[in-house]
C-alpha cells in the first residue's frame, strides 16, 4: 500500500485564484503573439544548438557592437540587439514556465496518491463494516467487480483452429500476452468495434503482443484456401 506524503505548505484556495488569474493573462499574451508555422516554414527554419547559440554570442560581441558597417544592407545594430535581447527574454521566461510546470506536476502526483491512500483506507472501512452493513456490503462488492477484478488467467494459452476465410470473435483476452499464429495461414486480429487502420497482420508461425484494452478481438483468417490455428491466453 501507498504511504501518505506530507504536504508541508499546501497551496491554498486564494493561491490557487492568484496562480489561475496569471495562467489567464500568460494564455492570452501568448495567443496574441503565437505563430502557425506554415510545413515549408518550418522546414526552412534552423535547430539553433548550444554551439550556434555562442556563435550568435560571439559575433554581436565581435561585429554587431564594434563593426557596425560590416552588417548587411538593411540590418543595423538596433535590429540585432531587439532580436538578441526578444530571444534572451523567451528564453528566460521558457524557463521559468518549464520549472513552475515541473514543480505542479510533482505537487499533483503527490497530490493524487495521497488521495488514493484515503481512498483505500475508506474502502477497507467499508469492507469491514459490509458484513454487517448489506448496504455497505453491497458499495464493497461494487467496487471490488469494478476496480479489482482478480485476473483467473490461464497458465497455458488455449489454440482455436480458424477454417479459410472464416472471421471470429474472441472475447475474455487477456492483453500484453501473444497471439501466435500455429498454421500457414495468414492471420489478422482487431479490437472489436476499433479502427480497421489499427488491424494487425500475424505471418504463419510468429506472434504478437495484444495491444492494451484489446480484451474483446476480431480474429480474420486472410487465406481462401489454407486453414488456420492460433493460441491465445484467456481469462
């Protein structure tokens, strides 16, 4: 079980108004000034690293400040030094948004475990208290069909022969176990009721792993001629 984590200094109701207000002002600042970049735009555009970022550096210091008729036509020192000091401030405040977010998402996963651990501890209440309770009781057995469903798996997969051309459907799968095609038949499975772009292809004699929340497959044999087989893992 979770262990509970203490919050020393928990943000408040009136913190949280003060936080949502800025969050409000820093959205529409940057909707104002986004950009939807164009895919020839952002093409063209160059990944400035950490060495081009010193280039940039060295030449303001070296040509920019000292060399001002070196600069191309239509450029001039003024240009440069807004360019160079609008990319510091993006910069700077990037980071500070970037840290603010890091430090949030540890206070909201915190934050949810906590939860979790009061969450379980009024469910063993519950439980307890059901044998006596039927109303009780019944909330407890709710929860358990719900959210703790012991798996009953097998230990060994189960093999289904598939005639040519046959399509079935096979519920109760257990997912992240292989599907393994045993025959030469080529094979295709899909959630049921999923996208038939996701379907996959199983060659004769290989396997794949059921995708996750898979539980419920379509199971196609592709061949007009060749029966098929397959194992598959099952509640």
């Amino acid at each position: 079980m979770g262990k509970h984590i203490v919050v020393l200094k928990p943000i408040v109701s009136a913190d949280f108004a003060i936080i949502n207000t800025g969050i409000l002002t820093n959205q529409a600042i940057l909707d104002a000034a986004a950009i939807i970049l164009t895919k020839a735009e952002a093409k063209s555009m160059i990944n400035v690293s950490v060495s081009r970022n010193s280039e940039i550096v060295d030449v303001k210091e070296t040509v920019v400040e000292k060399h001002a008729n070196a600069l191309p036509v239509g450029m001039t020192a003024a240009d440069f030094e807004a360019d160079f000091t609008y990319v510091a401030n993006l910069r700077q405040t990037h980071k500070g948004l970037v840290d603010q977010t890091a430090k949030m998402e540890v206070l909201l996963e915190v934050g949810e475990s906590n939860l979790y651990v009061k969450t379980c501890d009024v469910m063993k209440n519950v439980r307890l208290l059901g044998e006596k309770d039927q109303v009780l009781g019944d909330i407890a057995k709710a929860n358990s069909l719900k959210y703790h469903v012991h798996s009953t798996a097998q230990s060994d997969p189960t093999n289904f022969k598939i005639g040519p051309a046959v399509v079935v459907i096979q519920g109760g799968v257990i997912v992240g176990k292989y599907f393994t095609n045993k025959a030469k038949a080529v094979l295709s499975i899909l959630n049921v009721k999923g996208d038939v772009n996701d379907t996959i292809l199983v060659n004769p004699f290989t396997g794949v792993l059921i995708p996750v929340e898979w539980t419920s497959i379509v199971i196609t044999n592709l061949s007009t001629i060749e029966s098929g087989s397959f194992d598959i893992y099952l509640k």
